[in-house]
C-alpha cells in the first residue's frame, strides 16, 4: 500500500478523476480523498498537503468546466438535459441560482447530479464568473478536507490495520454522503412545497 500512496501518478491520477467527477458521478473521487486521509492517518503517509490542494483544484476545475458548457450550451439543448434526475436538478437549480448562489453551490458539492445542475445552471443564468469562482474554489476546498478528515479519523482508529481503516472509512463516508443527501433533498422539498403554498 505505501508503494501506491507514494506513487508519482497518485497526485495526476486524483486530479483527473476529480475534474472527471464533476461530469460523470460514477467516478469514486470522493472515495480516493477518503482512502487517502485514512491511508495517511494509518501509515503516514500520502502527505495531505497536497492531497487537499489537488483535490480541491480538481474540484474547482470541474466545476468551471460545467459552468462554461452551461454559459455556452444552455440547459435545455440535449434531451438528458431535461428528463430524469438531471432534469428535475436542472429545473430546480435553474429557479433558484441567482437567488441562492452561495447555498447551492456549497451543498451541490456534496450531492449526486446536483452539483453538475447547479454549475450549468450558474453557467446559463448568467451569474458573472468572478462571483461563481471564489464560491466554487471555497466549497472545493471545504469538501476536500472534509473527505480527508473523514479518512483520517478513521485511519487514526485503526492505524494498525491500514487496508480494514480504508474500507471503513470509505463506507463512513458513502453513509455520511447518503445523509447529506437525504436532507438538502427534504429541505428543498420543503421549501419548494412552502413557496408552492403561497
């Protein structure tokens, strides 16, 4: 395991699937961030300096990247752009990106499609890119450490097996992913049923 944590392709390799994470959610970046933090707070190593800094510069690459197709595309050019989970995370995005930017952006992050929606819709809608960024590199910052920290609390506790502190951690923070989830989706049903009402 040191042999990978060390390998000079680690730092390239999180960089691409991160910027890859923000198109595709299939991709584990989240996942490698976690097993990172914990593989350092187990062995001591990868150093997370620049774990954090590559993960975060992904992140906010990605993000740019979405939001220049959604100021070039729009959100309604393809037809997977208006049907299914993207679809619905489009329109919802598309209501409430000028008027929510900092909320949406920050909480997107951590959730499934919404993060792809709310970067095209920030793109589409206009939002000046010199308010978007600074925004963006923020919540890519926060999410970087938080996978890392959510690693490293993991691999501290069971530092004498590093590979169980891997897998632990990384099923920690899907569970923790899946909560976060499940409430920015209630609280945008809720709001979305309370200006439904008015």
């Amino acid at each position: 395991m040191v042999e990978l944590v060390s390998s000079p392709w680690l730092l390239p390799a999180l960089l691409a699937l991160v910027v890859g994470d923000a198109f595709l959610v299939v991709l584990p970046s989240e996942t490698l961030v976690v097993a990172l933090g914990a593989a350092w707070a187990a062995t001591g190593s990868p150093d997370l300096a620049p774990v954090v800094l590559v993960a975060a510069v992904g992140a906010i690459i990605g993000d740019a990247l979405c939001f220049a197709i959604g100021r070039r595309v729009g959100l309604d050019r393809w037809r997977w752009q208006r049907t299914g989970a993207v679809g619905r995370a489009l329109e919802r995005a598309r209501r409430t990106v000028l008027t929510r930017t900092a909320v949406l952006i920050f909480t997107a992050r951590y959730v499934p499609f919404a993060r792809i929606a709310v970067n095209l819709a920030a793109g589409a809608s206009g939002l000046p890119v010199s308010r978007f960024l600074p925004l963006s590199a923020a919540a890519g910052l926060a999410w970087a450490f938080y996978n890392v920290i959510v690693g490293a609390v993991v691999g501290a506790v069971l530092a004498d097996t590093p590979v169980l502190a891997i897998v632990i951690a990384v099923g920690v923070a899907i569970v923790l992913g899946l909560a976060v989830d499940a409430v920015v989706s209630r609280v945008v049903r809720r709001r979305e049923e309370r200006e439904s009402d008015r």
